[in-house]
C-alpha cells in the first residue's frame, strides 16, 4: 500500500516504514522495532517536539562532551536506520568523538550493516567492529566493546534503551548521557544526564549546541553539575499537561 | 541470550520474545511490532493492569455481544501471536461469535499463519479466509472481509488499533468495541465502546463477563448505553496520576 501524505500521522508512518524495511535487511532485530514503538508512544504524549527541559539537557550535555577527554557515541540498529546522518553531523561538530558500534543482539552480519549505514552517512573511524575489549557486570553482547573506544570513554552517550548498559557504564565511574524518550525507563532513571527527546531530533540540535559552547568555558575532565531529577520530573510533567489538553480537545 | 527470571521486566521480555519470534515466522509483519511496542508503553503507563473504568467497559462489552445478532471478533497476526488462547476461550463462552481474519498486510501466506494459530488454540470455524466481501472506505487490505462475518456483523470487536478501519465500520453502521491501550489513539476515539486495557487480560475477562449477564436482562439488538468520553478520561486520570506516583517514587 502506498502511504498518502494526506493521512494524519503520514511523518510518523513514512518513518516507520523506513525501519521496517531496515528489519527485513537485518540491520534492525524485531526487538529494535518493539523498542521503536514504545519510544513512538512516548514522542506521541510528549508532544513530537523537543521540550525547553529536553533544550536544556541537551546544552549541558554539549558542554560535558566538549569537555569530554574521551566522548564516545553508542551506535545499535535502531541508531544506524534512524539517524545515521545525525550521528555523522555530530561528529563534524566534534571530531573527537568516537562512534561504536555496540549491539545487543550481536551478530558479524549486523555489525557490517551498521558499519556501512554509519559510513554511507560519513561517519569516519567506526569503533566497535572487532570489539576486543570487555566490560564487566553486562550478561548481553553489550559487553563487547572496544579497546579505544567505550572501554577508556570518559562520557559516554548511548542513544535508545537498555538500563542494565547504563547501570554497567557508571559503575565503571564513566558519566551517561542517554537519549531515550520514556522519562520512567530505567535508562533515563539511571543516567547521570538523561535526554528525554527523539533521536534524530536531539542529535541534531546537540551537533548545533556544541559548537556554540565558549570555548573559554571548556576545562578538560571538569564537568557542570546536572539536576537529573528535575529533568525527569519536567518531563514527567509535560506528559500529564499534554494528557489533560487531548482530553479536553474532544 | 537466556532471559534471566530475576529481570526486572521478565514477564514482558518474554512476550516480547514470543512476537519477535512471531515475526520471524511472517505471522507478525514488522509494523506490528511497532504497534506492539506502543502498546507496551501505554500498558506501562496504566501500571499493567485492568483498571476499574476499564473493567466497566468490559462489563459493558459482554452486555452488547449478548444482546448483538451477529457478533464478530476481528483477528490480525498480532492477535494470532498473542491472544489465539483467550479468542478460543471467549468463542466458548459464546458460541455465536465469529471469529474473522482481517489482515492490513494480507498475504494467503499470513492469512494461512493466522488461521493456523487460530485453529491449534481451538477456535472453530474461522471467518475470513476467502474474504469475498468489501467494506467501503477503506484503503487498505482491511477492506477485504467475510460476507457471512464483518460484511454482515452488527457488532464488531476489532481489538489492537486501526483507526481508518474503525471509522469504516461504525459509518456502515455497525456497533464498534475497540481494545485498545492508548486512549488517545483515533481508534480509541472512534469506537463506540472503547476498552482500554491489555489484550489478554481484558479477552479473558470478557469471557467471563460474557456468561455472567443474566439472560433474563439480554434483548436482541438493544444496547445499553455506554459513556465513551468518561471511559477515556479515566484512563487518561490513571495515567497521570501513575506518572505522578513514579515520579514520586525516586
């Protein structure tokens, strides 16, 4: 069937075919798009659009990776079929970042997918494809990662859920921005600077914020304070605002 | 990787595992996934159970398919992957219900997975496999129905969201149970008796509100009526009031 772009929710169906057709390719697992869904569930109540909290996340998480000794990006499937381009425009912004590749569902055939997704869009020096290193307290393929890449990050960014990764990666002292739309999940709950946005939305303006921090302002290894809680909590309560206005709409 | 039962979302990684598994089948297409995933997210948000307001549409719901001439449950892969148990059971409970595939990406080969699933849970005498009727209004495969099911139903259960497809049964006139977990989604809104509430639990309950509605109380083709605006409302008050109890919580 062809999608019309009269249909209400044509934006949101034209991305979700997108990631279907990445399924039947392999890049992405049928775990990948049960995850897109909850998080479309999420961007639905939060209004699509990225909140004056979710902006102010984002600014602080410009001045941590600026500051950053050793920023590394997270890259999975859903990341590679959604925001490849986002991903190498951040990392214009901020050549010193590392982008890895770090699946849960691991296979030689994903990560050359990934890898090829990453580098059609212009990501360049994609970590994460032999994946040498190990980090500990992780029972998935998340362990695997790499020697010069998240295993020696300072700040790591890790785009889409998994709470048990987040929870591994600060027990090892490093800082975790996460990207993930639901304010409740364990990942926004467990990171140190949780951004409660849509990927491709965030990244973008992240590539943007981080090219405007004074560079005067940039100490190596010294990082702003972030309130967290209240993060969630605003987020949390753009939710219930939004629930109310849709119900008194009708 | 083994799911570990000590997860602290164990029994939702499990359904997850068994529509992955679904989905690398052809039961379940991809955008069924993603479906899913919404509908896990809103689960979520309503604290993964029937919640009193949706209880009363369930109540509600028995009442209606008692008193209907012609009642039809409509089933597509995700219902076969998920629910094909409990379809059987409310079937039991009420033996002149039709159970019809109705399919957005049809296929003979899914129409023959579903009718399979159906089938191997007991269901009986399955609707839809020809499908040589046709709905007005409907662009997509859904228009495709049975002439002695959906074609000829005066009321129809059509649980997991399709809100094109909603519109198109109630503007032929036919009596429309949604079930459905997001309260804010156009089927949600269209239905004239929306449940919101989870698959399984709420068919399971509808089976046994079916067989309590006292026959005495059951006329053929009169429908009590049902309050749809205070049904979502409440469903919206329960997710507002759960993001505030969360937020709380930390």
């Amino acid at each position: 069937m062809r999608l019309s772009p009269r249909h209400p929710r044509y934006q949101s169906l034209v991305v979700r075919a997108r990631l279907a057709d990445a399924a039947r390719t392999g890049l992405v697992v049928p775990e990948g798009l049960i995850a897109f869904g909850r998080a479309e569930a999420f961007d639905y109540l939060l209004g699509e659009r990225t909140t004056p909290s979710a902006v102010d996340a984002i600014r602080a998480a410009a001045r941590w990776l600026r500051a950053a000794r050793h920023p590394v990006l997270s890259v999975n499937g859903n990341v590679a079929a959604l925001a490849a381009s986002q991903v190498a425009r951040l990392q214009r912004s901020l050549p010193g970042l590392g982008v890895e590749v770090n699946l849960f569902h691991r296979t030689p055939l994903r990560v050359k997918l990934v890898l090829r997704a990453l580098e059609r869009a212009g990501v360049e020096n994609v970590l994460g494809v032999r994946a040498s290193g190990r980090i500990t307290g992780l029972p998935s393929d998340r362990a695997r990662v790499d020697r010069a890449g998240i295993l020696v990050a300072d700040v790591c960014v890790v785009p889409l859920e998994d709470g048990d990764r987040t929870r591994a990666l600060r027990s090892l002292g490093k800082r975790v921005i996460s990207i993930d739309l639901n304010p409740l999940s364990r990942t926004s709950r467990e990171a140190d600077l949780p951004i409660v946005d849509e990927l491709t939305r965030s990244l973008r303006r992240l590539a943007v914020e981080v090219q405007r921090v004074p560079t005067g302002q940039v100490r190596r290894g010294r990082f702003a304070r972030f309130d967290r809680k209240r993060a969630l909590r605003e987020a949390q309560a753009t939710i219930a605002r939004r629930l109310r206005q849709v119900a008194r709409a009708r």
